[in-house]
C-alpha cells in the first residue's frame, strides 16, 4: 500500500537516484516523461463503459427555442432553469453520457464565501436548488451533504481576507465565525493548529454528489416538457446573415440530423471553444489536468468539514471516512489538443507536479502520513476568465436562462460576460495562455484591493505610454515651481491592465512591467529584480497601501492646482448615418440633442448597461480627429475602455434589433486622450480634455506640461480618479453602477429624459419604479475614523444590514466614503426621511464604525467647482 507521507518522494524515485528516504520504493507514481502526454491518456479504459449503446438516446426534434448543448453541470442547470421560466420546447445535446469531460470527477465543493456580492448571491441560488429545492420537486436526492467549510489561515493577512468575507456574509445572512486555533481544534481535532492565526468556520457549507446532482436536474427539466438527448455530438452549427447584415444562428448539426433553432446556449466544457468556432465565436478557454487523491480510511474523520488551507494551496474534501486530497500547483500541465473521444477518461498522474500539495495536506492532517492512497484521479479542468464552476452552476444556469428569455439577466454578470473582452483578445494564445496559468496558479491567493495581473501585460499601449516615466512635478504638490524642473524617471507610472491596456495606475520609481514569467514554472527564468513586482507585494494589505501618500498628493494637486490624466484607454465611437437621431434618442436615457458644441451629456444605456459621455457633432466634414463626415446628425462617444466592448457588442445589438439605419464607428486605436481637470489652474490652462490625432499626442502632452510647469501640474492615474470620484459623488459602472441598478436608484434621475416626450430603452420601467417609490437607492457615507475600507463593507441602518458596495478614501475631505445600496427591511420604500432618520454604521473586518448618511456628495456638494466658482 502507499503512503500519502511517502508518496511524493517516492515518485521522484522513477527518475532521480534513490534516497535513503525512498531506498525501498517498489511503485512509480509518475510518467517516465515529464509531463504527462495524449498518450497516457487511457481511452479505450473509461471508468463509465457501457457497451452496445451507438447513436442518439432520443429521436431529434425538427425544432427547437433553445438547444443547449453540453450535459454537465452548466448545461443542465441552465436547461431546468429554462424550464422552470416556462420554456417546454428546449433540447439538450449531449456528446456521450451527462456529466462527460470534467463535471462527473470534480470535487463537488460548495463554500458559500467569496469576495464578491455576485458570486454569493450565485452561490446562494446554487445550494438552493441543491439541498432543497431539486428535492422538494421531485422526491430525488442530489447527494447534498452538509458537512460545513473550514478556511485555513496560517498569517494575520489571512485572517484578514477572511475577517472581510465574514462582514460580507452578513449583508446576506450567511452564518460564519473566525475561530482561534483553540476552538479549531475542538472542531477538528485530527487537524494541527501550531501554525495558524485563525479560522473561518461556515457551518452550511457543504458538498455535492455532480451525478446525483445531474441526473435529478436532467429528471426535473424533462418532466417540465424538455429533451434530453445524449450520445448525440454535434458536427456544426449554421449560422445565416438576415436583411440587415446581421448573423444569426439557424440550425444546429448532428452526425443523426439537424434541429432548427434560433439560440445555441454553449456549455460544452473542455470542447466549448471547438463549439464556438463552429458559430464564428471565439471562446478563451484553456484547458489544463487537475489532480486529487483518494485516501483509505482515516479513523476520527466522519463529519469534518471540508477543509481550504489557502496558503498550502491545498483543499481536503471529506469523502465518507476518507478524504480526497487537492490542490492548484504553480506549474499545471496544459491539456492543448482537447480530444473528441476523451469521455470519462482520466490522465495519468503526475507526481512531480502534484507533489507539491503532499507536504501542506500533511502538515494540516498529520495523520495523513501514514494513510493508505487508494486511488488518484486526474482529469480535465477547464481554466478560463468567464466560464461558470459547479459550484456556481445554479447561480450561472438561472442568469443564462433569464438571459434569454428576457435580453438580459437579473443579476450584474459582468464578471462572466464574454463580451467584457476586446475581441483582440479572444484569439489571442499569449493572453489566453498566460491569463489562465495565472489566473489557476492564483486560485488560492489572498484577493487584495490593488492587485494586478502580471500575466499577459503590455497587449494594447497607447501613444503616451512612453512618456509616462518623464514627469513634470513640483517639490510640493501646494508649492509652485520656483523654477523650470524636469525630473525624468525620478517618478515613472505604475500601470494598470485593463481591458488589455495599459493604463496610469499611480507614479512612482521603477513601475515597467515586463514579459510574464510563468512563476518560474515550465523552465522559464523568472524576473529577477522586478521593481513592478515587489511594488504591488508592497501594496498587498489590507490598511492603508504604503503609496497611500503619494496618492494623496496626487489628489491633492488636482484639487489645489492642475493634473493630467492619460484616458486614452477609454472606447472612442462615432455614431451616424441616416436614423442616428432617433438610435441615440432610443439608445440614451439623457436627451443628447444639444447644440453642437455644447457641453457632452453623461447618459446611460438602459438600466443601467453603461455610462458613458455623448457629444453630438455638427453635420460637416470632420473638426475632432478621424471624424467621419456626415451630412446628417452624428455623435461622439467616450467609454470607459473596461466596458468599451461590452457597450460595443450591447449598442450593436440594439441598432440591429431596432433596424436603425445607421453605423457604429470604432477610432479607440487610433486617438488619444488625456484630460487636465478640476482646480482653477486647470481653467488657467484653458484645457480640460483633449482628443488626439496619434501623431499629436506627444507635442500636446509636452506643451501641457510645460503651460502647467509653473501652477505644479502632475501627472497623476486612475487611483486618484477613484479617490476623486467617490469624493465628488461621480458613479463608476461596474461599481456604483450596474445592470442590475436603476438610473433613479443610483441617483441620476437626471440624465433621463422622463419630462419630454421621448421614448427611449426601459423608459417604462423608470416611469412604473418613480410611480412605486424606490425600494433601494444609493447613498454615501463618511467614517470620521481614519480607517481604510476598500468596498463590500456592510452597512447597518439601526443594527440591521442593508446593502454594501465602493469605498474609497477621500483625500480632500480627509476621511472614508462609502457608497451602498440601502434598502427597507419592511420593504417599504427608501425616502430621504427613511434616510435621516436612520442610525448608521460599516462594518470592516468584524468591526464597525460610527457613519455619516449624506445625500449629497460630501465634496462641492453644491456644485460651485463645476461651474467655476472657488473659495
């Protein structure tokens, strides 16, 4: 029998000189080569054979509303949520048998915390319909059991990360206590507490049974009018061009026929990017082997929780009186020629790759040294930066079926929408490949507030790029020059990814990012003496960032003086032709119809896809760069560049469905853009922001900077912009604003044209919710204590939770503002007496602190900056 405790050392018996640790190894626990190849692969040994079964379980429909196609997790929650939204005639494809490729041997782990309000809520939704509601529906069991969940926290930021999580989980009534090692170990006394700072204990945390769990689903959309067709892989997806030039999907193809249809839903898993092809989509997806083990017997185990020990990257899963062991390793091995007969098969394991979570699983459960191994299981796992897990699967399944049926979902979906990639990423392997790794390798990192991407850096540079380490800056944010100073490099730009782009985060010494370096894993040499690097570990924490200061001055001398913002990353389209009148007056909630020249209007995109800035242009040739010429009404629009090609793909949807007859124009790659704002200085430079032909950029960007030498402009980045936004009260989509918030609610009733005539997407929604009351609305909070909070902190209103959302520090007022969604535990409307008369208070990290209710920004709440006047 082997031995967890021995089981590594010995795999590297099978190619390095014996130990005395391994002398008397006798079995190989690794592949001859280093990585495991397609070869290894037991195809023709499934652990799921049934012979005799070739072709279709069921006749193919002629048609069909939806056809999803994949039989896993994904697949067959979204087809019971189709279902359960009155859809009958919907298809399910599946290739061989429900639960093929990697749902049938994954770990079927459910914790119900995450840093993220969405994913709780998907979470939520998820074991819903796994531990009751599947059951109350049909008298089947999914095989829920509800064991709880242990977090591991073995360093005091840890502990933190998970003090954060606890706070969250109370907007939502999740059940959760931080435990010290003490009290651990009364709760599970096999594991060793020497080492740890703490726990986070979920008592209805829990695991799911992926066939149990399949099956019923399969039962329960079937009994509601569904089919599901397995042993039935699909060969091709038509897709035919309408009248307007617009590519839908026509039929779906199969070996055994065709099923006309309007909508393919792709839960394909590990194929979904093979599928995608066949409809002209390109789906980022990487697949790569993921490993556990399967232990004998461990006396005193029954009834643990399932176990997480983040910083030994490793998870111990109860499974009976066993455990099953696994991990996310450093250098995963990357399955790249995905194989059409690969079903219920499994890898090989790699013990020199999975060897790395031995020592961690045996350090937290010691008694796993001398536990028996009684099988390994290695599969395909799919790596992607939008793909839904089983665990968020019902939360994922619901969204997608609301999707359909009502154009959108109910939930903010951002995090999982392909369409917030720019399409020169999708099919691009470097960011695909690098992006994944990272994003696999980091599955057990602490999720700080200013962590970047080291993965797939330098992508899309804007012509400012170059220069951004040549700053011009004062001594003294509030000093004028005394003299003409250029300080080069002395304060380079620390870059943010976003979008693929390289954007100013903030300025400091030594801030270029350099080529990826996988960690170190596959032989390539990491970076050594990566100044980038060892900035952003100096930024992971959870109080105030040690560059806290210098984004104060930069604040500060944008309030007192003048800075420079590079916003070339935002999104630059031109709308025109013949019907863009009435697409804009459809598409934007605000009436854009102002004279030509006049200040841009701040709108939004229903409720709420965007917010973004339109501008309406004179019909003449062009007078902004690459201004396309137009005898009739056309419009310039600046994007946020995060979101510019989700409102790319949303704006182009619309124009279609609607018919209007006009084009949609993206110069994003080809202009810049930087911006000086706020302080009368910036008046004095008769500049605010400038949009720029590429080969003007560099002359302006140095004239700027030479105008404002002697006011003490800077440069300054987006860190600042979050700070001054917050301060001010200005929204940022994807924070204060979502596809599951309302103009009226985030405050910003006026942008919307509700007092013309009008009509305009969601117009009648707004007019039914203003008519109601508002039951949740915005509202901002100042803390006089000088704490940092970093957003997702809970709100109190008179000990009650209420909502949650942005918080940032506000440099000019001196203290923290928070931005939440409050609403009436009565279900009562939110007025401005239920607003005032409350007693509130956030909540950080299990402590709370006093706050402040304002409802209007705590900065220039009047406005008098905007229009000029200081005092």
């Amino acid at each position: 029998m082997a031995f967890l405790g021995t089981a590594a050392r010995r795999g590297m018996a099978c190619r390095k000189p014996l130990s005395p640790l391994c002398h008397a190894t006798t079995r190989c626990y690794s592949s001859q080569s280093t990585h495991t190849t397609e070869k290894s692969v037991p195809y023709e040994k499934t652990l799921k054979q049934e012979d005799g079964i070739s072709g279709p379980t069921k006749p193919l429909p002629k048609f069909a509303d939806v056809v999803v196609i994949g039989g896993g997790s994904l697949g067959c929650q979204t087809l019971y949520h189709l279902c359960k939204l009155g859809m009958t005639n919907v298809v399910l494809l599946e290739r061989d048998r429900l639960t093929t490729g990697t749902t049938w041997h994954t770990a079927g782990l459910l914790w119900q915390l995450r840093p993220s309000d969405t994913e709780l809520e998907l979470l939520a939704h998820t074991r819903n319909v796994i531990s009751s509601e599947l059951e109350e529906e049909t008298g089947l069991e999914t095989g829920w059991i509800q064991n709880g969940g242990l977090f591991i926290a073995s360093n005091k930021q840890r502990l933190d990360e998970y003090k954060r999580l606890m706070s969250l989980g109370k907007a939502y009534g999740i059940e959760s206590y931080v435990l010290s090692p003490a009290e651990t170990k009364d709760l599970y006394p096999l594991m060793n507490v020497k080492d740890l700072y703490g726990t986070l204990y979920v008592p209805k945390d829990g695991t799911m049974d992926p066939a149990g769990t399949c099956t019923t689903l399969s039962r329960a959309a079937t009994a509601r009018g569904a089919t599901v067709i397995e042993n039935c892989p699909v060969t091709g997806i038509q897709v035919k061009v309408d009248d307007l030039g617009v590519k839908r999907v026509k039929e779906v193809e199969t070996a055994y026929g065709t099923i006309q249809t309007p909508c393919v839903v792709n839960c394909a898993g590990v194929w979904a990017t093979k599928l995608g092809k066949m409809a002209g989509v390109n789906v980022p997806l990487i697949t790569m082997h993921h490993a556990y083990i399967v232990t004998e017997r461990i006396e005193g185990i029954q009834n643990m929780p399932n176990v997480r020990d983040h910083d030994a990257s490793v998870y111990l899963r109860l499974q009976g009186d066993a455990l099953s062991v696994g991990g996310y390793e450093h250098n995963p091995i990357f399955w790249d020629d995905v194989s059409d007969k690969f079903a219920f098969s499994l890898f090989d394991l790699d013990w020199d790759v999975f060897m790395q979570h031995i020592d961690g699983a045996v350090n937290r459960v010691p008694a796993l040294e001398q536990t028996g191994i009684k099988s390994t299981v290695c599969g395909p796992e799919i790596q992607s930066t939008f793909t839904g897990c089983m665990m968020l699967g019902g939360g994922c399944g619901k969204e997608l079926a609301h999707w359909f049926i009502h154009v959108r979902p109910e939930k903010n979906m951002y995090g999982y929408d392909i369409r917030r990639f720019h399409h020169s990423l999708t099919n691009n392997n470097r960011w695909i490949r690098e992006r994944s790794h990272e994003s696999y390798t980091k599955n057990y990192s602490v999720v700080f507030p200013f962590d970047e991407h080291l993965a797939s850096r330098n992508m899309r540079k804007d012509p400012f790029h170059q220069v951004q380490p040549l700053s011009y800056v004062s001594l003294s944010p509030f000093e004028p020059l005394t003299k003409k100073v250029f300080v080069l490099q002395e304060q380079g730009c620390v870059f943010q990814e976003r979008h693929g782009w390289e954007r100013p985060g903030w300025f400091n010494r030594d801030g270029h990012v350099l080529d990826y370096d996988y960690y170190g894993a596959y032989d390539v040499p990491k970076n050594t003496d990566y100044k980038y690097r060892e900035i952003l570990g100096k930024e992971y924490t959870f109080d105030f960032p040690p560059h806290h200061d210098v984004i104060c001055d930069e604040c500060l001398t944008c309030r007192n003086a003048v800075a420079v913002f590079d916003m070339s990353y935002f999104g630059k389209f031109y709308l025109t032709g013949p019907d863009a009148k009435k697409a804009a007056d459809w598409l934007f909630t605000a009436d854009v119809n102002k004279a030509p020249g006049e200040d841009p209007c701040d709108v939004c995109l229903g409720g709420v896809e965007s917010d973004l800035t339109v501008s309406r242009l004179e019909p003449s040739p062009a007078h902004l760069p690459l201004t396309p010429e137009s005898n009739g009404e056309a419009y310039y629009l600046a994007i946020g560049g995060g979101v510019a090609q989700h409102n790319w793909s949303h704006i182009q949807a619309v124009l279609q469905d609607q018919g209007f007859r006009c084009t949609l124009i993206d110069h994003t790659e080809d202009m810049g853009m930087i911006s000086s704002i706020q302080g009368h200085k910036s008046r004095v430079l008769k500049q605010t922001t400038s949009f720029l032909s590429l080969e003007s950029c560099l002359p302006v960007y140095h004239a700027v900077m030479a105008a404002g030498a002697k006011y003490g402009i800077c440069n300054a980045g987006y860190r600042a912009i979050d700070s001054l936004s917050i301060e001010k009260g200005y929204r940022h989509w994807h924070a204060d604003l979502r596809p599951d918030d309302t103009p009226l609610e985030a405050g910003l009733a006026f942008t919307c044209k509700m007092k013309t005539s009008i009509p305009f997407l969601g117009r009648k929604a707004l007019e039914a919710q203003k008519a109601e009351g508002l039951r949740r609305q915005i509202v901002c909070f100042t803390v006089d204590e000088k704490v940092p909070m970093f957003g997702l902190e809970t709100i109190f209103r008179n000990s009650v939770p209420v909502g949650l959302r942005r918080s940032e520090f506000g440099f000019a007022i001196d203290k923290t503002i928070g931005y939440g969604y409050i609403c009436n535990p009565d279900g009562g409307v939110v007025s401005p007496d239920f607003v005032r008369s409350g007693e509130f208070a956030l909540e950080r990290m299990g402590v709370t602190y006093k706050a402040t209710a304002h409802l209007k920004s705590p900065f220039d709440p009047e406005d008098k900056r905007v229009k000029g006047i200081y005092g």
